[in-house]
C-alpha cells in the first residue's frame, strides 16, 4: 500500500471529487504504477482517498493511498506523469489504508478578499446559526476551530468529516456578516488523529 500527499491547484481544483479519483488511476497507469483491484462483479482500482473537497478550492494539502506493490519512487514515477496542479509531494508505504477520510478531524485553510474583522470577538460566540444549502438551520460555531490574521489573510481551521464545514460556506458567511469576498481559498493542511502517514 501506498499513501501520498499531493496537490489539486493550477485549475485541477475545478475537477470533481469522482473525476479526480479518475485522473490519479490513469495517471498511475501512463506512469506503470500497477494497482490492485476489487473482487467482485463490478471490479475497480483500489484508490483511497480523504473526504472531498469543494469544487474551486484549491489544496496543497490532499491524500489518498493506493494498493500498489510499486517499489520505485513514487512521487518521481507519478509526477512525470501527472496532469498540471496534481502534484505528489510526499509519499510512503504503509502496511494497511490509512482510511484518510475517517482520521482527517480538521482543515486548515487561508483566503484573502474579505473584510477584516475581529477574531477574537467570532471565537467568542457561543453558537453562530447559518442556513444550510439543504435550508435548515444549523448552528456553525462547534465546527470552528481557529480564526486569525496574518498579513492581511486570513487562517481558518474547520472541522471534517462527521464535523464539517465546507470552508467556502464559512467565508460566504464571513463576506455576508463583514463585507469583502473571499478569493483564493487555499487547503494548506490536514489534521488528523493517530500516528497516519502525514
């Protein structure tokens, strides 16, 4: 098994979750990575990887892991091969799926475009209600983090998974509250529990 950290930027972050699981198996494919496949009727590569993220937002921060027997180097193997801003940066062997969308707990994100506003004062709120797209209700506070500037931008860590919140609903909250508009929503990390490959 291999687990890697890669990127979605340069306009791959405007590829679907499905449609990028597509592009790393062929990608894996061109580059002579075999990978293992399901058992079964409908049979398919063996890829693994963390809660999707929104469609635009960009990450230098995303992972997967593959059922690979490969013994080269990978990143040097994939990214010979790989489409622009699908980028590997790390990559080890593990013995067993990291299952990254169950032990990722948070993100971390910047944007920059909005209003500043004192974080202090967000953080210190008990509970912030927002209207979901689905139209309920739904109170945004448990899953925030952390909220601070930095050189006039602003770092968000969010819940994921069972957790979540899509970082470009809280900065469409933010831009409606203070002003602004978000631009550039970068993932720059992903927290997670255990000792997973990181």
């Amino acid at each position: 098994m291999i687990a890697f950290k890669y990127t979605k930027t340069d306009r791959a972050e405007y590829i679907p979750h499905l449609d990028l699981l597509r592009h790393i198996y062929r990608t894996m494919r061109r580059a002579g990575i075999p990978v293992e496949y399901s058992r079964g009727f409908h049979r398919h590569p063996r890829i693994f990887m963390n809660n999707p993220l929104g469609t635009g937002i960009k990450s230098v921060a995303e992972y997967a892991a593959a059922d690979s027997a490969f013994d080269g180097d990978f990143a040097e193997r994939f990214n010979a091969f790989s489409p622009a801003g699908i980028k590997c940066l790390k990559w080890a062997r593990v013995k067993d799926n990291p299952n990254y969308a169950d032990c990722i707990t948070a993100c971390a994100y910047s944007a920059t475009g909005l209003k500043p506003f004192d974080a202090a004062a967000l953080l210190a709120e008990e509970s912030i209600k927002i209207t979901d797209m689905r139209g309920r209700e739904v109170d945004i506070r448990p899953r925030i983090y952390a909220v601070e500037w930095q050189n006039g931008e602003l770092n968000f860590t969010l819940g994921c998974g069972e957790n979540n919140l899509r970082p470009d609903l809280f900065c469409a909250f933010l831009s409606g509250r203070y002003g602004g508009r978000a631009k550039d929503i970068i993932k720059t990390a992903s927290l997670m529990r255990g000792d997973e490959f990181v």
